[in-house]
C-alpha cells in the first residue's frame, strides 16, 4: 500500500472513530469549553540548551476557547504558500462577527512587487471546538464580497491566463491598474474565485495564543488553518493544521517593520517589504523548533536538527505528542544519512534545493499504546517484534524500515530550504512544508513549493566548520519520515486508548 493510501485510511478510521464516540457516549465535544489553556515556554528537551535569551525568558502561553478575535491581525513577514504564492495579509475582526481581509500578492518570494490585492468582506462564526485537531476551534464563514486591485500591467496579463473574460464587476480587458473592481458578490463570482486558487477555508481552524512574558509585555499570535500543498484541492479543504501565524496589531512582537507597513496598508496601497539582508551562515550546528508545532491530521511534534556539512550528514530528532502544548508525549524519531546541496530555486528566489538520503531511523515508545501496537507487528517487519518498551530506543534498519508504518529504507527526499534572520538578527532555518495528504517529496516533481515553521540555532552548538550559507546556499533539512510514522502511530494510537480530550 502507497503512503498516500495508507495515510488516508488511518484518517478514514480516525474519523469514524470519532463519530461513533461522539454518538454512542452523548459527550459534549461539541460545545465550545471557556477554559484557558496554559504551558511554559520550555517545550522540549530540544529548547532546554539553547542559549538565545528570547528562549531562556520565561514565557506564559494562554489560549482562550473560544477564541477573542477582535482587532486587526498582522503578517510579520513575506509569506510563502505553496504554488509557489508570495502574500501579506492584514485581517480585520469586528464583535459583530463580519470581518474584512486584505490580502497582498507579489511576484517575489521578498514581497517587494505588488502584483495584485484582494479585499474581502465577510462574516465569522464560531462553532466548536475541533474534534480533529486539539486547542483549535471550528468555524463557518460567509463571504459577501470580494473586489480585486492589479497593480501592474503585467500583473493584469499573467491575470488573463489565469481568469475567465468577465468576473462580475471585472472584464480583464478594460482594467486600469490601481483601480478597485467587483471580482464576487453572493450572486456571482464563484468560478472567478476558484480560477485564482482562492478561498477562504483558512478560517475554518482557528486559534489565538497569548505570550505573557516576565517583563510584562504580551504577544497575541492568530493561527489560522493550513493551505493544501496541492494546487487542485485549496479551495475546498477543510484544514487540520496552521499557517504561519498572524499577529495582534497592538501586541506583535518588537521591532516589527513588516508589521506596521502591513497595518498601514490599503488595496490601492500595498505594501512593499523592506530588502532583507542575505543571511550568512554556518550550515554545521543544531536547529529546534521555537514552539510546539501542528501538523495537518492531528500531529504535535518538535523538530531538533543537527547538521555536518564536511560529511554532508544529518540527524533529526522528531518528539511527537497528544496535545498542542506538547506536554504528553507519544514517541520520539530519530533519523539520519546524508545530504547532496543542488541548485538555487528557479521558484523561490533566496532558496536552494537539497536532495536527502534517510539510511537509519529509530523509534523510542513514549507510552503504553504506542508499544503496544508496535509490539503487534510481524516478526522481521519493525524492529523486534514483541520487544517494544516505553523509554527504549529501537532501530529500524536491520528491518529496512517497518511495514505497519510504510517505512522503507533507504529513502530519498528532494527538498527545498531557506535562510533568514528574525528581528533579532538571530539565524532562522526555512526547511520545505510537507504535503497535506502524507505522502512524501520522494521525486522532483514533489519538491515542495513553501515552509514549515523556521527553526531557530541553538547558540551553544561548536560553528568550526567552514560551509557560509549565502543566496545560494541553503540549510539542512528535515526527513519526511517524522511525518508518516507520526500520522500512523498517533492516530492508531488515539483509537486504542480509551479516553479524549478537548481543550
């Protein structure tokens, strides 16, 4: 069974599972809990030595559910959704529940040419808290309006291949640049709005955390749900993961020029991000998550990457957990082999593609359930059969992976990867976005278009290797073997236990 078949069965029996438990026990998973939920800024072992400061301060991280949306929610940087898509997005939140967005699209990967901006208008409705992915909250959203401003004529050409002749208020041929025309009302516009890749499904998944730190100050972060990695399934995929998050207006963290020229900007005036300075920097080091991230179908993990670029080998460490506070874990990946450096992205201007060789991989049980259900499999399939424990490493090279998993070894990935700095000028790690459905980047074709969530240098890592990252050198990578084995040993596992939690 492929991997795109075998991941789409284990959310099959997820979800039934969840229908029958949801029916059979009348609990109210369908009600909207008003609790807060609360963790610390140490999320990890990977977070505990690094040595930047912003990670030592203590940090308080609250999300409310429901969530308070109320206010203007702001990109902190040049956003990259697959396709390859360059955006900026400024939302609007009333308490009367309509909402406006604007969303600003470029033709470079820095946000520094306009293309085209969109302005939508709207309403929001809370539902539930999701059943599918924990501390998020369901929505519905109704659009009532979308009007389009192109900002060049260039950007009016590349329009006319994309779009019908006639969008409601816009016929291509008769567009001025700068002037704001009707693309969709709730009476027409749909098929315009489905030729541009666009929707709003993002809405669909929300949720608000809140950063208390010890001097005070608070930062106010929106996540806002996933954009499917495939072109033809965006526009009606109800999401169970993340974007990037936007941030408060009045509560972003500082400095934030990307945040004010965003707050500042209209669909007539878009706007246009400052240069980055090319980051320079050393491939050797350890790289870790700065947060507990989500994945699409119910994944919470941290990444803890080291790289050695005079043996062009790596090693990640994926820990994996039931929660989004990444307090319960599940089971912990550790993977390695060897990487080759390719070209500069002709797609993504600053990145550069990489070619990944995964030649070892082994598993740690975290938790009854999860050795459990290893302890199931076939001699010779995973590991030693019936010899799973819970804080003991297993390696599966001696299997060449592990059948229950749909883990074969050696494996391949083309991957594509970043630099930049943050607003501290400490090094960042863009490492390639895995597809929605499971299935891995294992041919060119596959090579992912956007980002995961960057990780940040661990400071006290030794930097005597001599490999310099420029425009056209990029970073190390993340295997997308993590991801499967997560996905299959997660939501398995889920079935078996006999007790779920709603934040």
């Amino acid at each position: 069974m492929s991997n795109g078949r075998f991941s789409h069965l284990l959310r099959g029996v997820w979800l039934l599972w969840q229908a029958v438990f949801v029916a059979g026990t009348g609990s109210k998973l369908w009600e909207v809990p008003t609790a807060s939920f609360t963790s610390s800024s140490n999320l990890s072992e990977s977070l505990q030595d690094c040595e930047y400061r912003h990670l030592q301060d203590r940090v308080s991280i609250t999300a409310d559910i429901p969530p308070r949306l109320d206010g203007t929610w702001v990109s902190t940087r040049c956003e990259v959704r697959p396709g390859p898509e360059f955006i900026t997005r400024s939302y609007n939140f009333h308490p009367s529940r309509h909402f406006t967005a604007l969303q600003h699209y470029y033709t470079d990967s820095s946000c520094e040419a306009p293309a085209y901006s969109l302005m939508i208008r709207g309403k929001l409705r809370l539902r539930q808290a999701s059943w599918i992915t924990r501390g998020g909250t369901e929505a519905e959203h109704h659009l009532s309006k979308v009007g389009i401003v192109v900002h060049s004529l260039a950007a009016k050409q590349r329009l006319s291949s994309r779009l019908p002749s006639s969008c409601v208020g816009l016929t291509l041929s008769r567009v001025m640049p700068g002037k704001l025309y009707e693309l969709y009302n709730t009476r027409a516009g749909r098929g315009c709005l489905s030729a541009l890749g666009f929707s709003m499904m993002e809405v669909g998944l929300i949720r608000v955390e809140t950063q208390h730190h010890s001097h005070g100050g608070k930062i106010q972060e929106l996540f806002l749900g996933d954009i499917h990695t495939d072109w033809t399934q965006r526009t009606e995929y109800r999401p169970t993961g993340y974007q990037q998050p936007l941030q408060n207006a009045m509560h972003h963290l500082h400095p934030c020029p990307v945040c004010a020229l965003v707050y500042r900007s209209s669909e007539h005036h878009p706007p246009v991000l400052p240069r980055s300075p090319a980051a320079s920097l050393s491939l050797a080091g350890r790289w870790v998550s700065q947060r507990c991230e989500t994945r699409p179908n119910v994944l919470f993990l941290t990444r803890d990457f080291t790289l050695n670029p005079d043996q062009h080998a790596w090693e990640g460490i994926y820990r994996h957990y039931s929660d989004p506070a990444c307090s319960q874990p599940t089971f912990t990946l550790r993977a390695s082999g060897h990487y080759a450096q390719g070209n500069p992205s002709a797609k993504v201007s600053g990145a550069t593609e990489f070619v990944f060789k995964v030649t070892e991989v082994r598993i740690t049980a975290m938790e009854g359930q999860t050795a459990k259900l290893l302890n199931g499999t076939r001699p010779g399939r995973c590991g030693l059969a019936g010899c799973w424990e819970i804080g003991v490493e297993q390696d599966l090279t001696p299997t060449d992976g592990c059948n229950l998993l749909g883990l074969k070894l050696p494996h391949k990935e083309y991957e594509l990867f970043k630099p930049e700095l943050d607003h501290r000028k400490h090094p960042l790690l863009f490492t390639g976005e895995r597809p929605t459905d499971g299935t891995s980047p294992d041919r060119p074709q596959r090579r992912p278009t956007s980002f995961q969530a960057p990780m940040v240098l661990c400071s006290g890592f030794p930097r005597h290797y001599g490999s310099v990252f420029n425009n056209k050198q990029v970073q190390l990578a993340t295997s997308g073997t993590g991801r499967l084995v997560q996905l299959v040993l997660l939501v398995l596992g889920s079935v078996l236990c006999s007790r779920f939690c709603v934040y």
